[in-house]
C-alpha cells in the first residue's frame, strides 16, 4: 500500500492540482478540510504521523484519481484477503485463505482468452496467498519446504508480469503503469528474502545472484523517472546496492533519496512507521564504504549550494 506521504505527491503532481485546487478537493469530501499548511508539511516530510481524518480524506481523493486498473470485482478479492490475514483465529484465517485461494484458482481457469488483467489481479492474488506461507513452512518444516512455496509464489509473480506485459503490448492506449510493475519485482525479491533463513542477506547467495540477475536495480530508476518522491523505491535501491557492494548504484540511490529529503543526510532519520538506515544490517557495507561521515558532509555542502542558487534565481 502507498504511504500518505506517496499518495499526496502523487495527487499533487497531476495536471491543474494546484495547492489551492487541492485543498478545494479535500474541502469537498470533509466540512473541517485540512489547512493547507498541513498539506504541504506532509508533502514534504516522509516522517510525519498523519489523523485518520487526513488518511480519510487522502485515501478517498487517491481512490477517485487513481483506481486500480484491475476489474473491481476481482480487485475486491484482494482487499479480502487482506481482512483476512488480519483475523486473529489461526484456524479460521486458514481454512478461509485455502478457500480464497480455490475460487481464485477457478476463475483464472475461467478467465476469457485476452483478458489479462483479470490473469494479473488473480495471478496476483495467487502470489500473495503462496508468499505468505513461506516464512511458516521455513519454521515449521525447513529450509527446502520454504523454497517450494518460494517457487509457487514465483510463478503465480511471473504470471503478473507476463500478463502486465502483454496488456500494454495490446493496448498502449491504456497502459498499467511502473508503479505496478515495480510492486510485482519487489514482492518476487522479497520471496528470495523470506526463504533464507536470516538476517544476514550478504551471505545469501541465491538473493544475490536473483539481483545480479533480474535488473531490480533497474526497475527501482524506472519507478522512481515516473515518481521521484518514492523514497521507499530509492532506499529499497540503496539497499540492495550495499547488498550487492556496488559503490556507483550506492551513490547513485542516495543522491535520489536526497531529491526527495534532504533530512535521509542524517542516517538516522526515520520515515514514519520505518526503521533507520543506520541501524539495519542491510546497509552496513553502504555506510562503510560508501556513506562515510566525509561523504555525506559533502553531499550536505552540495545541497546547500543548489539551495543558494535558487534562492539567487527566485
């Protein structure tokens, strides 16, 4: 799911979404609206912990100009599944996901010839359902019963790609976007992570060679040239980078953090409801080598100076 943070600069980079324009649409779906200021202080600040008022208003204003491509009726399974994995009886939430799973499976047998985004969403669904078995059959019956479930989460994610691909070869006019495709790489990434059976991701060589080989690096810049506020994106690919120990994509992820926040200087920093750089052992080689205290004192010089020479220019 976006964060608040994502789904304000989406909305605001559209066409005509002027500042007064925005707080206009947001006045429109609640009497008490959101002062502006507001706004733009969480347009800015990926840190910031939003009022269910303003997630209210955000998510239905998002909702209205970003609707899922998917069918409706088939997208609503998703969002099903998602109430079901928050149900608290073990049983029950079993027993209903294995149900889940075989009406999904039915109607992908039944979806017509050229109707691939009903193929992705069940595809999807299917991929969701299988990847979050891996980390209980890691627990329960090991290593190689978590690397099948691994396999059938792969092919169900394969499946969405494949599917996505050949909707936008046969109807450019209407496109599924970057965002979506980049969801599809990050969750089949994070089946490689889920399947091994630590922290410790440098020694996990079946995850690395899965990068070296699935341009997931590349799929992080095509993202973030559509969205450059996803500073998730840009840390994932910093992230992954230091997993990789390649000092150029290292360099080249954080100075795309920083177009986003100069505040991700301070390694410390922690975007709302997420864990700080400096302490996750993924990035460890990055702020080794990388991300030293030298460095960053010169990306801080850097971004003062692109601030003296638009305060010159305005």
């Amino acid at each position: 799911m976006a964060s608040l943070f994502n789904k304000i600069n989406r909305l605001k980079q559209q066409p005509e979404w002027s500042w007064s324009h925005f707080e206009l649409e947001a006045a429109s779906i609640h009497p008490d609206s959101i002062k502006l200021k507001v706004l733009q202080s969480f347009h800015r600040s990926p840190h910031k912990k939003p009022t269910p008022l303003l997630v209210g208003i955000i998510d239905q204003l998002h909702s209205e100009c970003f609707p899922s491509p998917f069918p409706e009726s088939l997208d609503r399974l998703m969002r099903v599944y998602s109430e079901l994995k928050r149900s608290k009886r073990e049983i029950t939430r079993d027993k209903n996901s294995r149900d889940l799973e075989a009406h999904a499976k039915r109607l992908l047998s039944e979806v017509a010839e050229g109707d691939y985004l009903s193929e992705a969403c069940l595809q999807w669904l299917l991929g969701n359902i299988e990847f979050d078995r891996i980390a209980p059959a890691l627990d329960s019956k090991g290593l190689d019963a978590a690397l099948m479930v691994k396999a059938c989460a792969l092919g169900h994610y394969q499946g969405v790609v494949t599917a996505l691909e050949a909707h936008n070869k046969h109807h450019p006019e209407s496109p599924v976007g970057m965002r979506h495709r980049y969801r599809i790489d990050h969750n089949m990434l994070t089946c490689y992570l889920s399947a091994y059976p630590s922290d410790n991701h440098e020694q996990d060589a079946a995850t690395l060679q899965y990068l070296r080989n699935s341009d997931y690096l590349g799929q992080c810049k095509k993202a973030l040239a559509d969205e450059p506020f996803q500073w998730a994106i840009a840390r994932n690919g910093l992230r992954f980078s230091s997993l990789l120990g390649d000092a150029d994509e290292v360099d080249c992820f954080f100075s795309l953090l920083l177009q986003v926040s100069p505040r991700f200087l301070d390694l410390s920093y922690e975007p709302y409801n997420q864990l700080a750089i400096s302490v996750m052992p993924d990035y460890h080689w990055a702020i080794r080598n990388v991300l030293t205290p030298a460095y960053l004192r010169e990306q801080e010089r850097a971004l003062k100076q692109k601030a003296n020479r638009r305060q010159q220019a305005a």
